[in-house]
C-alpha cells in the first residue's frame, strides 16, 4: 500500500508534502489528486475485469444470494484511488454485470421480484458510497482552498510587517544619523553629550526593531539576546579602549513584551557604566548576569550590570538622578512589574539591577 501511495502522489517538495500530510493526511491526498482521462479509464477497466474474474471463481465456492461480493470493493477502491467519474462509471457497470451473470444465473436480466430487490439493494449501497466519497472530497477541496487563501494572507501580512519595519529601521537611521551631524557642528559640550546620548538611544531602539522584526517572533531567548545587544552597544560607544566584558545570562524565555524593555534597560545600564564606571587606571572591567530566582508564582529574573569604576556619589538617589536615560530605565522597569536599583558594588564601582517577575 506505502508502494502504491508513492507511486501516485504527484511529486511535490517534501516540506510541502509534509504540510499537506500534516493536514489531511495520505487519505486526503489521494481523494485530492487529479488523474487524467487514461488513468481513470485503465483504473476503471482493470477493476471490473479483476471484480468480474474474482466473482467467477468464487462461483463454486460461495453460497446463493453473493452476487455482488466483489464488486463493492471494486466500486470504492475506484473511487478512492481514480476518482469519483471512475467510481460512478464501475458501479454502473459492475451492477449490470452482476445482474446479467449473479443475480439470476443463467436468466440474464431477470425482473422477477428477488432480482430487482437485489438490484435496489446493490444501487443503495454503491450510490451510497459515491455519495459519502464525492462529499468527503468536496469537502477536502473546500478546506485546501481555505488554507491556500490562509498561506496568502499570512505571506502577504509577513511581507507587509517586513517593509514596514524595514522603513522604521530606516527612518530611526536617519534620525539618529542627523542628530549625529548636529552634534558635531555644536560647540557646546552640554548640547554635544545630549545629541550624543538621543543618538544612542535611538541607535538602541533602531537595533531592538531589527532584532524583533518577525511577525511570528512571540518568544525571545535571553541569552542570545542581550548578548548580541551588548556586543552592539558596546561598538557602538566608540571607546578607544574595550572594556573586559563578562556574561552569564540564563537562556530564560522571554516574551516580546518582556523583551523590547528589558533590551531598552540593559542597554541604558550598560550606556551607563561606559560613561560613569570606566576607572581613572587600570583596565575596564564589566559584568553582565542574568539568573532566575524562586519559583511558581514567584518566579522573578534578575538582571545585574556592574562595573569596577570610581562608584556612585555619597548623596546618589536614584529617584532624584538628573540623568534622563535613568528616568526611562526606571520607567521601563516599572512597565516590567519590577524594580531598578543602583548601589555600590561589593567590590568597589557600581552595582545596577533589575528585579522583575516572569
């Protein structure tokens, strides 16, 4: 039988014939297959000769009242596997065998009341069987053109959502483009570090849409993640000297909710110790974790950040921080559900964290 269904599947790409199994399965495809006029004909000729052969030497051996033993499985193996015009033409055909040679024997077309009850009877069963395999492919046809419309529309919605992300990629670009121009014709340092930090951000917001662009994305892997934002974020910063940069971030599962503030923090967190945690000598140093703590409901993800520079000032709160990427982080932290701290490292500089449940 797996013989026979290869043979007369039609050759397709096996993610597609995949996808279709999936969907209707092998039963389905071959109800759905279009078979030409000489395959339904030769189908259709070698199921009454064989039906027809089979039911004569059957003859010595089976009882009176058989007359059409062989002839319904000939009629619906027929309709599966040559269509339904095949199948109707057999039933038709193998009925009127079956009554000139079973029915009567040796009466030919006998009209007596017995004949035609067994006629009646063989015309139920095979209009019956027809009926139910030409409904099922009606059916079938039905729901592979609903999926085909589906596939359509979601190709198109994919494509749609990819242009106009691709244009908000852009269009980012060029904001942060032009307010890089505009820093550098300012004289101003003040103006200059403010030019130089919307830049940034923008750059940041630019490299989160890339990232999560897919229409389908709904899941975003921590790990790999923040990873790719930090290595961005730091290229971006332009230092003459890299920092020694160590992270450990568990894979967590984050949705894109989750994701696009959490990407938004880290990068202000990690902006900010680029800036205010470079130690005066000696080489740069920068931590990243990301671990999991409790579990059920009160299972929450922290974040840290920390650097090994001069460390924050005595009178530091973050709540009163003039600094305007500090306000947004906290901002996002509290759309997280969650709470931004800042304090000094156990180990000299500066500790930042993020605590917020999953």
């Amino acid at each position: 039988m797996r013989t026979i269904i290869h043979e007369i599947l039609p050759a397709v790409p096996a993610n597609v014939r995949a996808e279709n199994e999936a969907l209707f399965g092998r039963f389905g495809l071959l109800l759905l297959r279009k078979h030409s006029l000489a395959y339904s004909t030769g189908f259709a000729l070698a199921a009454i000769v064989i039906s027809t052969l089979m039911r004569v030497a059957m003859e010595g051996y089976l009882p009176q009242g058989f007359p059409f033993l062989t002839f319904f499985p000939a009629v619906l193996v027929t309709l599966v596997f040559a269509g339904v015009q095949a199948g109707a033409i057999v039933s038709v055909l193998c009925g009127l065998i079956a009554w000139r040679f079973f029915v009567s024997p040796g009466d030919g077309f006998s009209f007596d009341s017995g004949a035609l009850l067994a006629m009646v009877f063989y015309i139920v069963i095979t209009a019956a069987e027809v009926f139910f395999v030409a409904a099922t492919v009606a059916a079938l046809r039905v729901l592979d053109e609903t999926k085909r419309r589906a596939s359509e529309i979601a190709r198109s919605r994919e494509l749609m959502f990819s242009e106009l992300q691709h244009r908000v990629s852009n269009n980012l670009a060029t904001v942060a483009a032009l307010l890089r121009m505009q820093s550098t014709r300012s004289d101003q340092p003040e103006v200059k570090k403010a030019l130089s930090e919307a830049t940034q951000r923008i750059s940041t917001v630019s490299r989160l849409q890339r990232s999560l662009h897919s229409p389908d994305l709904q899941d975003v892997v921590a790990d790999e993640f923040l990873r790719h934002l930090t290595t961005e974020t730091l290229e971006a910063s332009h230092l003459e000297s890299r920092p020694d940069v160590s992270m450990t971030v568990e894979p967590l599962i984050l949705n894109r909710d989750q994701a696009v503030p959490l990407g938004l923090i880290t990068s202000e967190m990690v902006m900010n110790a680029l800036e205010h945690g470079m130690p005066e000598q000696g080489k740069a140093r920068l931590r990243l974790s990301l671990a999991r703590q409790g579990e059920g409901e009160n299972r929450r993800a922290v974040l840290e950040v920390q650097d090994n520079g001069r460390g924050l000032p005595e009178d530091f709160s973050l709540e009163k921080a003039p600094s305007l990427g500090l306000s947004i982080a906290r901002q996002f932290a509290q759309q997280l559900g969650g709470e931004m701290t800042m304090q000094p490292g156990p180990e000299g500089g500066t500790l930042s964290r993020l605590d917020f449940p999953i």
